[in-house]
C-alpha cells in the first residue's frame, strides 16, 4: 500500500514539474518575442501620432515634433536607453500602421475607446481630457467647479453636438445655455463678456486659455467627465504593457509628469515657438 501511494504522488510531482517547466518555457518565448526586446535589441523607440493636436503633438517653427506626447515619448526612450524616432502618421490610418509594425507604439492622444480595443490595447491612461471649464476672471472667487456653475442666473457656452454641449445639459442643467457653431465663438463670448463660463475639452481650453485667455479667464483644468487618453500597443504583448503601466506611475509620482503636464498644459510660453 505504502509503495503504491508513493509511487503515486511521484507521478503527480513529477507530472506538476514538467508542467510547470513546459509553462516556465512558454513565458521565455513569449517575453523574447514581445515589442519591449525588439525596442532594447535595435536600440530605438518608434513612435507613431499624427502631427496637429495641440497641445499634444505639434510641429513647430524649426519644423521639429513638439508637445506633449513628444516629451513623455522621449522620456520613455531614456528610461529605455535607447533612441527616440519619431514617425507622423496619417491618423485614419494609424491602427493599422501600429497592427504592421511601422513602429511600436502610438503616442497621439488617443482615447480610448470598446471599438479600438477590439484591435489594440491600451496601457493605464496618463490624462483625462474629459471637459474642463474657462470662467470669466470675475467670478475667480466663486466658481471653483462645475457645480457652483448650476445656477438659473449664469450663462454657459459651448460648441452645438458636441460632449461639451452634452455635459452642459446634464450636469450643469439650471445654467442658462448658449450653443455656438465652432469653440472660438462660444469662447469668446466669455471673454466679452456676455458669457460666464465655456465647457470644452481639456486640449482646447487649454490652447485657448494660452492664446487669448491670460489676464481675462481662470482656467479649472480638472475635468469633470471621464474621457481618458491612453497608448496603445499590439496585441498580445504583456511584457511592454507591464512596463509601460510601470513607466507610467514612476513618472506621475518622481516629478517628471507634472513638469511636462505644467510646460504644456497650464503654460503658454510654448506658442511662440508654434505660431
């Protein structure tokens, strides 16, 4: 009886060893052939976006790439110890250029969305760029967010059929509000004056607070809906997610984040080098 029992567990130890070595074995193919080991064996980052959403990937006047995704991609070389490339893509089609290897990651303000996932994934987001609002400098002592604007005897703009004009209704409903046919016109109607507030996606208030909003608006850059940006890498790779999310959090809590988030986001001294 002792013998047989023993002979047994042999066979289910021995079967569990060359299992767990078969298993040992795959993750050593799979990581040799991740996205993250062909980035450390060529020596280079190649990244793709689209050039043209400020404050995110722009081009400026010397014609280099600039902004925000640009600066956390070149971080993201130099933690690697490799060369950052850049590759401008056409953004229709720029799945598809990731998916065929034109290069390893895009880095172009992409929200993420059930419809993109279905072909790539998407790395933790690193910024919501849900609604943010600009209010008229008057009211800086008052209006500290979204809901101190939910009032019948303020005036709120935004752009016709957009989220901004949908957060307007929803959240902020007992504001009296003012559809406009392009952001320009539904922002400066604050700016003159006949408006107290403009809701509109972070990006864009940000450019405009930049422009024509300094002295003469308080920007509330927190947004108040969920509409996250994330990167976006092929399927399948979960060694270069793992390190990617990794990046990401060291990066928003040693400093780096918030000095390219303030440099593009809450300033305006990079517009001279664009316009």
């Amino acid at each position: 009886m002792r013998k047989g029992v023993f002979g047994k567990w042999a066979l289910v130890l021995f079967a569990g060893i060359f299992f767990a070595g078969t298993s040992f074995g795959a993750d050593i193919e799979l990581a040799k052939k991740s996205t993250l080991e062909q980035i450390l064996q060529k020596g280079e980052l190649r990244v793709g976006f689209e050039a043209g959403y400020m404050p995110f990937e722009m081009t400026d006047k010397k014609g280099d790439f600039v902004g925000f995704d640009i600066d956390m991609a070149k971080e993201m070389a130099k933690a690697m110890g490799v060369k950052f490339t850049p590759v401008n893509t056409a953004w229709d089609g720029i799945i598809p250029a990731l998916i065929t290897e034109k290069f390893d990651i895009i880095m172009s303000g992409m929200t993420v969305t059930q419809e993109r996932n279905l072909k790539i994934n998407f790395a933790d987001p690193y910024i919501i760029v849900g609604q943010t609002i600009l209010i008229a400098k008057k009211h800086e002592a008052k209006i500290k967010n979204y809901n101190d604007l939910n009032k019948a005897d303020f005036i709120v703009t935004s752009k016709l059929g957009t989220t901004g004009e949908q957060a307007v209704k929803r959240m902020i409903p007992k504001a009296k509000y003012k559809s406009f046919e392009t952001e320009p016109e539904a922002a400066l109607e604050v700016v003159n004056g006949k408006a107290d507030a403009f809701v509109y996606d972070l990006p864009y208030c940000a450019v405009f607070m930049a422009q024509q909003g300094v002295g003469k608006l308080i920007f509330l850059d927190k947004p108040f809906t969920y509409e996250p940006l994330a990167w976006a890498i092929r399927k399948g790779d979960p060694d270069f997610m793992n390190w990617l999310n990794n990046f990401l959090k060291q990066v928003k809590n040693d400093g780096r984040y918030d000095q390219i988030y303030n440099k593009w986001i809450k300033s305006n001294q990079w517009l001279k080098d664009v316009q």
